[in-house]
C-alpha cells in the first residue's frame, strides 16, 4: 500500500476557495498512491475560530466534500480528506472527517470526539462526537482520530479492539508543542502495534503556527518518513502484513489484564 501524506500550508492570507482549488490539484497528482490523506480544517484554519461559523458546510454535499469527492475520482485513490467544519441539519458545528473511495463515493465520517481549547475555541464552539469510526480499506482496516484525540490512548485500544491495523490522524497541531505530537504518534503505534498515519499542517493561522512534521510510523514504532515545517508531499510504501507478524511475533495485546469497560463512542 502507497499512502501520501499531504501537508498543507495553511495560511490567513490564502482564501478558503483558492486553497480548496490548490489541494484539489494537489490530490489529483497522487495517481501513484492508494490511500492520500490531508490535515485538519485545512481549509478554513484549526485555529482561525472567527471562521468556523461562515465556513461551516454540509458534510455529504458542501463545496468541501463536492471537491474531494471529484478529485480522489480523478485520481483513482481514497482520499482522507482530512476534516471540515461541518454545519449539522440542527446547526450544531462539528470537526468532520471525510473519507472517500476511488469512486468518488464518501465511505465514512467520523466527527472529532476530543474538543481541544479548555473551555474556549473548539471545545465551546463545536459539538463532540460520540462514535468511534473504522473504514475497511482494500489492505487494510483504518481507525479514524483528529489531533487532539491523539492524547487519549484508550481511544486507540478501542479502535485496535474493533480492528483497527492503522491509524490515520489529521491535525492542525501547533508547532510549540512539536515534541509532544511526534512522540504520541510513536506511542500510539507501539502500545496498538498498528501503523500510524499523522497529516499536520504547516503554515500559521489565527495567529498559531502549525507544527508539520508530518510522520507515518511502523508497528514497532519504527518512523518511516518525517516531513519538515513546510508544505510537503510524504510518500511511503507500507506492508500490510508487517501488523500481523508484528502482533504475532511480539503478542503483547493477548496479554491486557485491565480493560475499560466503556460504552462506545464514550
């Protein structure tokens, strides 16, 4: 499998139609890949809080999903198209992940359940979501996480629990706490034996500047490509198979003892 990682500038001076435009391009030159997957409210800003609300959209059928949906067509690849800021039928706003098939088709959304900001921005201007999501790819099963799920390992036990064997995880994390996003990207991988797959922006919006370092981690936590601050294309050839032998070889899950007896989607 041959994953792209697209980490985009995200940017105050760039308009959101113009990005939406350059990121459709972006995606329709990923004809080599199989899966491609885009960073966190890319195209209104993780951090640009004043405009969540006019760039809010449908989530099947707003301009956001139209372009996605259009450009993984083209390409022939499914498309994490990160999320968007999603308007719900009741106007509730959401921190949504797309996720379309070599079809055009959207096979899966899965709303951030982890609302960063400690009582101000996301965490008071959008609502949270309340199930966890998987999408059965052609090699492999992918558990969907935004950011700032990232801290909160139990979610990614329950993704490994309803088969998860990787992780794909857009952000608009920030570049002052760079170590720390890098380092529970590892984490995650090695305590799941899962890859992960974590698309950051670059760039600064609303006045915070995003970490990049984009990076795909190996089951053993093994980092197989790193990107730096700026807009970059990450590529990498991922094995499939490496999950199994790696729980296999290594059968550290068949071990848990305490589990967390939660409803899902809790």
């Amino acid at each position: 499998m041959r994953a792209s990682l697209l980490q985009i500038d995200v940017n105050s001076q760039e308009s959101v139609a113009a990005r939406r435009e350059r990121v459709a391009a972006l995606v329709r030159e990923q004809t080599d890949s199989d899966l491609v997957v885009l960073p966190e409210l890319w195209n209104v800003g993780a951090f640009a809080y004043e405009s969540f609300d006019s760039g809010a959209e449908a989530a099947a059928d707003g301009p956001t999903a139209g372009a996605m949906a259009a450009a993984a067509a083209d390409a022939g690849v499914w498309l994490h198209a990160g999320s968007i800021v999603e308007r719900a039928p009741d106007g509730t706003l959401y921190n949504t992940s797309l996720v379309f098939g070599p079809d055009g088709a959207l096979h899966g959304t899965y709303r951030k359940i982890h609302r960063f900001g400690f009582d101000e921005g996301e965490a008071v201007m959008m609502g949270g979501g309340q199930e966890l999501v998987t999408v059965e790819l052609p090699d492999a099963v992918a558990g969907l996480a935004t950011c700032y799920d990232l801290r909160f390992p139990e979610m990614f036990r329950r993704l490994t629990d309803a088969g998860a064997t990787l992780f794909v995880l857009p952000a608009g994390w920030p570049a002052r706490r760079r170590g720390h996003w890098t380092l529970l990207g590892r984490a995650r991988a090695v305590e799941n034996q899962a890859y992960v797959l974590a698309c950051c922006s670059a760039g600064t919006n609303g006045g915070v500047q995003g970490a990049g370092h984009s990076q795909v981690v190996d089951p053993w936590g093994e980092v197989l490509a790193e990107a730096g601050e700026e807009e970059q294309v990450l590529t990498v050839e991922l094995d499939p198979g490496k999950v199994a032998t790696t729980r296999e070889q290594f059968p550290v899950l068949r071990d848990r003892v305490l589990g967390l007896d939660l409803p899902k989607g809790a």
